[in-house]
C-alpha cells in the first residue's frame, strides 16, 4: 500500500512539472527588457528602430542606437546601453536636417 502511495506522487510531481514550464518562460521573458545600443554587427535581436531590417541577427553595424538585444532587467544601463526613448532620440538627432 505505501508503494503503491509514493509511486502515485512521484507521477504527480512530474506532472505538475510539466505544467509549470509555461508559467517560468512566461517569468522567464517578464525579467528581461531592450536594451539599445549594445549588440554587435549580426547579433541583435529582432527589428530595429529605423526599419531598415526585420529580423534577428541582421544588423550591420556593431553598438547603433536602433539595434537592441534582450538583457536581464535592470543592467542595460551598467551596459551602457539605451533605453528605447533615448534610442529614438539619439536617432532623431543623428538625422540631417532638412533646410
């Protein structure tokens, strides 16, 4: 009878295992934020700011304030790196001026 009792929680265990995985990836990406300004030339993460690509690993260019790469939340700026609204402003005033 007791073995019958252990083997018995031992699946439950694994199961309930199994159905917190979601939950911890879901923790997992809530504990990271963009960082801009840090990845190097073919290392970013998604899309940059100016639109001139839309995927990963296509920048061209290493430490450009429109690429970004996911970091622990809280260290991009002990990275140097910019938040998106100082991104968006180094990149307005990069642009030539229209006269």
């Amino acid at each position: 009878m007791k073995t019958s009792a252990i083997v018995s929680s031992a699946l439950a265990s694994v199961l309930a295992l199994g159905l917190l995985t979601p939950a911890t990836a879901a923790e997992a990406k809530a504990a990271k934020e963009k960082c801009y300004g840090i990845s190097k030339a073919g290392q970013n993460d998604c899309a940059n700011l100016s639109g001139s690509h839309s995927c990963a690993g296509q920048a061209t260019a290493a430490m450009t304030p429109d690429e970004w790469q996911y970091v622990a939340k809280g260290s991009c700026k002990s990275q140097q790196g910019l938040s998106a609204a100082e991104a968006k402003a180094a990149l307005a005033a990069a642009k030539p001026k229209k006269s």
